[in-house]
C-alpha cells in the first residue's frame, strides 16, 4: 500500500496533476465525486468521508461513510488534464464495506467467479441520443448513415479519441437507428474495470454534448415513437484464456445453456435492478 502510494505521488508530479476527484455511484446508478488539491494526496489518499443521507445511504443519524480510492484506477481527466480521476469504493465508518455499494456487491459476485478458476469479461455497449436544447433529436439521421447525414460523426470520434486515452478501449462506433442517436461500443474487460468505463464514458459523453450546446439522453425510450436506448452487455466465461460459452466449431456450449437458464430463472430480481 506504502510503495502503491509513493508511485501516485511520482505519477502525479510527472502528469503535472492539481486537483485530484474521488468518485464513486450512489445507490441510483449516479456517479458523484469529491475533488480537492493534489498537494493533499498525502492525507486524503486513504479516502475521506462522505455524508449518506444527502445521497440516499443512509438516515441523517447514521449519515457518516467514507470513501476510499482503488488506487489502480488513477487515470488523467480528459476534459482538465490538470484533474486526476479514481474511482473509489464505500465503507462504514467501522471500515467494514457498505452495503449498498455496487462496487463491493459486483466484487463479491466476482470472487465466486475466481474460486471456481474463472474469468468473467463484460462487452458493454453504450446508446444515447443528441438533443437539442428544445429536447428533439438533433439529426435526421439512420442506422449507420454517412456524413452529412450523421451530422455529430466529428463529435462522436472525438469522445472515442478521449475515451481511449482515458484507458476505455473501444471497438466500434457509429449512428444508431434512431435520429441523432449514436453508439459505442468497447473492447471486452474485465467486469470490475468496465463497469467504471462506463460511468466514466456517460460522464465524457456528457461534458463533449454540454460543451456542443447538446444534451447527451441515456434515457432507454426518451422518444415514444424511436428506437429507444439500450445497454447491451456482452458476457463471457474464460478458463485459462477458453471461452466456456462456444465449443466446437462456433457450437453453443452446455456452459452457455445453464447460463442462460440462470438468467432466465433470476429475470425478475434482474429486471428489478436494470429495468426498474
């Protein structure tokens, strides 16, 4: 831990870093941050408290948590190189994890995964549509189209360009069904680190349509007549680089059926959670 935080240190000289944020997502998918100056990195890089109750954690008499930074996810902001980004996860006050932390809950599930000797990788698939500020769709364009019909093509590879550097690869890009909507989609990771890359990319997504006076809508169906936004998750089970869920020549793997069986049987605390 000692020699993890000399190396930020050493990292935040070199990246010529003068604010550093903290982040992390409250209980309705929200990410929500905390900054302060680099110069503190000594006494707050062990995390800082947090009130619960202005984030719907806790009552206002057991309000205290705190946030620690995992330190393996320090990367440079790409809308203020000066600001340093970690993604951080949630304790009690006891320095047991908190509850409803997604972070702890995903990492809990994970550790299942890794006692039986697999890896479990997320494809995510990220679909918004550009607004004007009158909140209708700022293009006309189609699945696919082609300039000058996908009019945003400049904008969306610009977010690419950054989310690359931010340590978000991405595989594909491109105008959605929808007018003015648009998708990205990344290279497979693992879960714990893409699921940060996607709160990350909404929030890059955001800020690259604030600065173009648009509004960037996650929304899943913001227009009753439109295709609505989805969130496609690509899953794979991995054993010493296998993957589990094909055999043979492209086959579907009995792994893969008893998977699915398991997501059929669990649909409806499931859908509670991304369908709510």
């Amino acid at each position: 831990m000692i020699n993890k935080m000399m190396e930020i240190s050493k990292k935040l000289e070199l990246d010529e870093i003068e604010y550093i944020q903290f982040m992390f997502t409250n209980l309705i998918g929200e990410l929500k941050e905390v900054e302060f100056p680099a110069n503190l990195w000594k006494e707050m890089g062990e995390g800082t408290g947090i009130d619960g109750s202005s984030l719907g954690f806790l009552g206002t008499e057991q309000s205290d948590l705190k946030i620690i930074p995992d330190l393996n996810t320090y990367r440079v902001s790409r809308y203020n190189k000066k600001i340093a980004i970690f993604i951080s996860d949630i304790y009690n006050n006891n320095g047991k994890p908190y509850s409803g932390c997604s972070r702890h809950i995903l990492k809990r599930q994970l550790k299942k995964i890794e006692s039986k000797d697999l890896n479990f990788l997320i494809r995510p698939e990220l679909e918004w549509y550009f607004m004007n500020k009158d909140l209708k769709p700022a293009d006309n364009g189609t699945y696919m189209d082609t300039p000058p019909k996908d009019a945003f093509h400049h904008l969306r590879r610009s977010i690419c360009s950054d989310l690359i550097k931010m340590q978000i690869p991405v595989k594909t890009f491109h105008h959605e069904a929808g007018p003015a909507q648009q998708e990205i989609e990344f290279i497979a990771k693992p879960a714990l680190v893409q699921s940060d890359n996607v709160q990350i990319a909404k929030m890059l997504i955001k800020m690259h349509a604030y600065e173009n006076d648009l509004i960037a809508s996650f929304l899943p169906k913001p227009f009753p007549n439109e295709a609505g936004n989805g969130l496609h998750i690509h899953q794979y089970l991995e054993r010493n680089g296998k993957n589990l869920f094909s055999e043979g020549d492209n086959e579907v793997s009995e792994n893969l059926r008893y998977y699915i069986g398991g997501i059929q049987k669990h649909v409806d605390a499931i859908s509670a959670i991304l369908n709510p």
